[in-house]
C-alpha cells in the first residue's frame, strides 16, 4: 500500500476514504478490519454528515471529547448502551445484524 500525503486542514474523512478507496490494497485492509475500526469509522462519518465536532458530540453525550476521539480512533471499547446513545445524538437508529460471512 502507498502512503499519501493529504492536507491536514480541509480534508474530510468522508473524502479521505473515496480516495483511499480506489487502492485496491487499502480497500482489502479496510474490508477487513477489526468491527472496532469499522464501527469507529461509521462513528465519525456520521458525525462529520451531521455537522459536528466531536466536541459538539461529546457535549451531547455529556462526556469528553477525548472520549470521542478515543472512540472514533477505535482505541476506546463501547457498549451496545453507548452505541445507541452515540446513535440517538446523531439523530440514527442503531441496528445490530448477523449476516452470513461472504466466501472468499
């Protein structure tokens, strides 16, 4: 996987991963991460759609925005509890599905 050098400033992540996207090494790794990453990335997506910082998302959660990033970085483990409060402050629904695992 090539390592790219994007701006710090002005780059979303939402941007970020439709570029990164198009390496077909990193959309492998991306596809199979750990659920913690996959869930810290929903996490942040959700947010940036929403407009919030993650101090704005941690002053509704009534917690640190260290939490937050913590969380978004995959670094902090949460509950089914704290999903679904991270869910409702973003105005979501939070599911939780079983599906069949995809043959390689």
């Amino acid at each position: 996987m090539k390592t790219k050098v994007v701006g710090a400033r002005g780059t979303t992540l939402k941007q970020f991963l439709n570029s990164e996207m198009k390496d077909a090494e990193f959309r492998r790794h991306y596809e199979e991460a750990d659920i913690e990453l996959r869930v810290a990335l929903e996490i942040a997506k959700a947010r940036e759609s929403k407009k919030m910082s993650q101090s704005d998302l941690a002053n509704a959660l009534k917690t640190k925005q260290q939490t937050v990033s913590r969380i978004e970085c995959g670094a902090q483990n949460v509950t089914i509890e704290t999903l679904d409060r991270i869910a409702r402050a973003l105005g979501r629904d939070l599911q939780v599905r079983f599906v069949p695992t995809r043959s390689v």
